[in-house]
C-alpha cells in the first residue's frame, strides 16, 4: 500500500500543478512573442543553425530556449498558442521530476524528494513563466541545469564517465538556453557538499581535469556574450550598486515564500498601505492570501524551532539562494519572480530536510504540522495565482492581443490582403505593445507588407480628416 501511496504522488503533484495553472495554457501569443515569432520566419532544416546568431537588438542570447523552441512548436502546431503552452508546461513537469530526483540524491528519502517536488511544483514564482510563452526559456533552461547537477551529483559518487558526459553535455545545451546556466557549475559543487557520502574525487590534478570543461565553455560563454551580444543602456537593465540590492533580495524571498508578484508595486512601506486599485483588482482573496502565508510563516518558525538543521545545510542553502540570483540581483529596475526558477532549489532542498525530520519524530503532533504546511501551500499558491491573474498585466495584453488577430483575420477576408490596418483604442501604446508594432498582423495574416497604424479614437478622427491615415485602410476598433 505504501509503495503504491508513493507511485501515486508524482501524478498527484502534476495534476494539482495543472489545475492550478490550467488558465495559463489558453493565454494567446502578445509582447515578445510576436517578436520571437518574427526572428524564425525565414528559419527552415537547411538553415538551422542560423538561429545560433548572437542578435543586436537585443540583450540575451538563447538560441535553444527561444528560437528552437519557436521553430519547432511553430513547425508542429502551426499557430496554436494551446500547445506552446503545454510544451512550456511539460518541461515544468520536468524539472518537478528533477528535484525531487536532486532531493532523493541527498537525502535518500522519498518523503523528501515528493516534498521538494510538490513545493517547487505549485510556487506561485511560475505564474509569468507559465502564461508567457517567450518565457519558455525558463523552463527548458532550468531543465537542462537540473539535469546536469543530477548527473554531476552521480558522477561525484559513481565516477562513471557517462554520468560525467551527460552533465557537461547538460551544460553546454544549458547555456544556450539560459544566462543562469553559466552558475550550474557552482551550485552543483555546492549541492554535491550536502551528499550523504563522501565524494570520490582524488588530487587536485584530476579536480582540475573534471572542471576544466565547464570552466572553460563559461569563460568562452562569457567573451563571446560580452563581444556579440548588445549591451542595453535603459534604466531597466542599469546595473545599481546600493541599498537597493538589500531590497532586491528581500522582495525576491517574499516571492519565494508566496507574495503577490503585484505586491511589490502597490505596496508602500513608509505609510503602511496598499494601493487601492490593487485592493480592487485582488478582491477578496487578498484576505485569503494574508491568511494562509501568515500560516506558512507561523508553521515555517515552529519547524526551525523544533528541527535543527546543521551549519553546513544552513549555509549551502542560502549560498544556492544568492548565487542563483547574481545574474539580476544588481538589476533594482528589472525584478520578476520567475528568476527564483534556479535560486529556488536551495530554499526547497531545505524546507525537504525539515519535514523529513520532523515526520521522523513519529509524534502525531509533528505529522499534523507537516500535512498543515504542505496543505496550506497548496491553498497560498491557488489564492495567489488567483490574485496574478487579476493583478498581473500578462492576462490583459493577451486578451488585447488575441481580439485584435482575431478581428484582422475576420476582416482580412473581406478586404485586400495588402490593405493597411487602422486600429482604434483608448490605450494606443498599450496595444502597441501587445502587437509588437507591426509583427503581429504581419505575423498572423502571413504577409510582411501589411502596415498597422495604432490610434486612440480622437487621433484616429484628426488624422482620416488630415489624410494622414490611408483610405483604403480597414479599421479594426478596441475597447476594454
């Protein structure tokens, strides 16, 4: 009965995640999407590796995580933002399977690899990278990093060489998925530190043969990024180095323990209150969101008080939690929550060790408290995508972009294919946005010609009646 409990949890896990992020899988492409889409258009098999160009227009390089993944979605399902998602879904469920695997390396306990897993599993950080599909990156990347810290934590014990292989292999595809591949190297050192055994690793002639590999495709990585990649000037990715770091950290911790994304930038500390317009965007689970991550908080200091963990997990853990966060913990102006997809991994290692003890104790107090925790965070993570989705401004430019690609098809088909378009909207920049400027239209009408002009009502009046909109244009008219 047991065994059969235990081969049960893995799916359970998985169908709670998809129930609570089930909304994500029907939002339509908008934003970068669109652009993405864009830079594969001329992509075919006898072209392939074109997608390995380092751009200048933009900041980050992922030739798998993005380009990849676009041509071969696009490649399959054609325009069908449906199974985007379920793909950037399935690599989630992977990297559920990956840590609970990276737990069991551990601990050697299955309790904590389905804990680490259903943690992971339902955080509330996932909510952007789950209803984003240019955020796929994110997943397949992470994917790629857990699967190398896996094979790495084997090889450390095993010294087999085809644990070895895989987790450069790992690596390497890793690092053109994802910037936060370039750390995989020392969170997995760190992590290999917490093995219950002794790692086999014998002078430093053979440590520095092992390490060569990874240390010299970083160093590699990092010249070419630093030689061909753009470097962005805006206030979004200015490097700070202030106070504002100490209140990175802490609102990224508030996101790992559950906060609303939203929170951050309705919340006044001086004055102690919320935004309004938040309140009544989040509506009453807001109270419930308070409810439940005052429970966890409670439950979470009762555990530390009753569970020693030892100095080195301590450390180690927190050392995963900063070290996963380098690459943007500088950026004050560039903060989102789906960065904690890596730095995570310490954090829920540890809150594993700690229920694992605590159900040790046999006591049916302990068992309680264990089964509170992890029921309370199924409920905070299900309030708390609640709240996103009402909060959060990815649900809205979907739905803008989805209405207006609609209606140019629908009128696409009774107009010329190369007539311009004029859309009408109150909020002119807004849907700008969504579209991408033209890529959208151009996009879905198959046709790099056709030309979008994006007004608000009173412009869009002035403008016809100063021939500066073209007349053969048909309009397409959006309202909120």
């Amino acid at each position: 009965m047991k065994k059969m409990l235990l081969a049960a949890v893995f799916p359970a896990i998985v169908l709670i995640t998809l129930f609570i992020y089930k909304q994500s899988l029907s939002f339509y492409f908008f934003q970068d999407d669109w652009f993405v889409l864009d830079t594969i258009k001329n992509i075919h098999l006898n072209n392939i590796f074109s997608i390995f160009s380092a751009r200048q227009d933009v900041v980050y390089y992922r030739p798998v995580g993005m380009q990849l993944f676009f041509f071969l979605s696009k490649s399959l399902f054609g325009l069908n933002p449906i199974n985007f998602h379920l793909l950037s879904f399935f690599f989630h469920i992977l990297n559920i399977f990956m840590i609970g695997l990276i737990s069991f390396q551990i601990f050697r306990s299955k309790f904590a690899s389905a804990v680490s897993s259903f943690f992971y599993a339902v955080a509330s950080f996932h909510f952007m990278t789950l209803s984003w599909i240019s955020l796929t990156w994110n997943n397949i990347g992470t994917f790629f990093v857990f699967s190398s810290i896996y094979f790495y934590l084997k090889f450390s014990l095993s010294e087999k060489l085809i644990d070895y292989f895989l987790a450069v292999s790992l690596f390497f595809v890793a690092l053109f998925s994802t910037e936060f591949a370039a750390l995989t190297p020392i969170i997995a050192a760190l992590i290999s530190l917490l093995s219950p055994n002794k790692i086999n690793f014998r002078g430093i002639k053979k440590t520095l043969l092992i390490l060569s590999p990874p240390i010299l495709a970083i160093i590699v990585y990092i010249s070419f990024r630093l030689t061909h990649s753009a470097i962005q000037t805006t206030s979004d990715y200015k490097i700070v180095i202030s106070t504002k770091i100490i209140k990175n950290l802490i609102w990224y911790f508030l996101w790992l323990t559950g906060v609303p994304q939203e929170l951050k930038f309705n919340l006044s500390i001086s004055q102690l209150k919320i935004a309004r317009a938040f309140l009544n965007g989040a509506g009453f689970e807001i109270l419930l969101f308070f409810l439940f991550w005052l429970g966890i908080i409670i439950l979470a200091i009762f555990l530390l008080k009753k569970n020693k963990s030892p100095a080195k997990l301590n450390i180690v853990v927190a050392l995963i939690f900063l070290i996963g966060l380098i690459p943007v913990i500088f950026l004050p102006n560039h903060t989102f929550p789906y960065y904690l997809n890596i730095s995570s991994l310490g954090p829920f290692l540890f809150i594993a060790f700690l229920l694992k003890k605590n159900a040790r104790k046999g006591n049916e107090k302990f068992f309680i408290i264990n089964y509170l925790i992890i029921i309370i965070w199924l409920f905070l993570s299900f309030t708390n995508y609640r709240i996103n989705a009402k909060t959060n401004w990815i649900p809205g430019e979907a739905i803008i972009s989805k209405k207006i690609t609609e209606d140019a098809l629908i009128q696409s088909a009774n107009n010329s294919n190369y007539s311009p378009v004029v859309i009408v909207s109150e909020d002119a920049v807004g849907t700008e946005q969504s579209l991408t400027g033209q890529r959208a239209l151009q996009i879905i009408l198959n046709n790099p010609n056709i030309k979008t002009y994006v007004r608000k009502r009173e412009q869009a009046i002035n403008d016809y009646k100063m021939g500066t909109l073209p007349k053969n244009a048909y309009y397409i008219f959006y309202y909120q």
